[in-house]
C-alpha cells in the first residue's frame, strides 16, 4: 500500500490503525491478525500538495482493512495508468482530509510515550519520567513537548484507572 501510494506521488504518508505501530507507521505482525475493539484503518497522505485520507472500517481485521484500503490506491493508480490523470485528480477531491477537531491534534498518548493501551500505572510513570529527563525545556527539550508529555501520562493514567 505505501509503495502504491509513493508511485502516484503521494508523500509524508501516516497510517492509523487501533494499535500499536512502528515507526514507519504500519502496524507490528503480531497485531495486524487479531481482532481489536477497532479494527478500523485511516490512511492519510498528501498528493499535489493536499491532504487526503482513506478509510476503511468494514472488516474485523485490520489487516482486512488495510488491504481494502490499498486494492483501492492500487486501482486509481491504475486509472492513472490508462490515461485519465484528470479523471483520478477529480476523483481525490473526494478523499480530502478533514482537519483535526481543535484540541485533537497531538498523538495518542500510547504514540507520545511508545507504550500499549493495556500498560499499567507504573510503566506509564516510569516512561514519563525516563522521557521528561530528555524533554524537558531544562534538559534541551521544549515547552511543547513537555506539554505533550504531560498530557499523555495524564491520558495514559486516566486509561489505566489511575
């Protein structure tokens, strides 16, 4: 899917998905099979210089979904392909992505301290204090950064029952 997605221009690709992921965005093996509270997949790229987004909720797998997802790309890469490239650019207008409601642009606290949704109080603690030491504006961090961290332990030990 991200290399279709590369081969019609699209860049700075974010896939999210209800669980954990890695780096580069896609999802670990070991949790691309099993079956979350939601399984549901959005993927957001930009193209010719606008952003566009995705979606797919219709499976119980994620993995199911992100396939839908990319036989879709796949398929207006191929109407790109056959000769209307008008056509396909018409046809993104449709996928453009909404921006975030006002308060919901920072990451999930799970992306913000690189831990699970099922973590405990401690280990949210513990990853907090282990990434305050670098993040904080004393430390060479920023006040924005700070402030997403605080936020995240706050959401994190909220999640937890803390």
């Amino acid at each position: 899917m991200i290399g279709e997605i590369q081969r019609m221009g699209g860049r700075n690709i974010v896939i999210s998905t209800n669980v954990q992921t890695k780096r580069d965005g896609t999802p670990y093996a070991k949790d691309i099979g099993r079956i979350p509270d939601d399984a549901g997949v959005a993927v957001y790229f930009e193209r010719k210089g606008s952003r566009v987004c995705f979606c797919c909720d219709l499976y119980q797998k994620i993995w199911e979904n992100m396939r839908a997802i990319g036989k879709t790309i796949e398929a207006m890469r191929g109407i790109e392909r056959w000769g209307s490239a008008e056509m396909l650019d018409r046809a993104f207008t449709g996928f453009a992505a909404l921006p975030a409601p006002e308060g919901h642009n920072q990451p999930h606290w799970t992306h913000v301290l690189g831990l699970d949704r099922h973590s405990t109080p401690q280990m949210i603690e513990l990853r907090y204090r282990t990434l305050a030491k670098k993040q904080h504006p004393d430390h060479g961090g920023s006040d924005e950064a700070m402030a997403r961290l605080n936020k995240a332990r706050r959401e994190g030990l909220e999640s937890a029952g803390a």
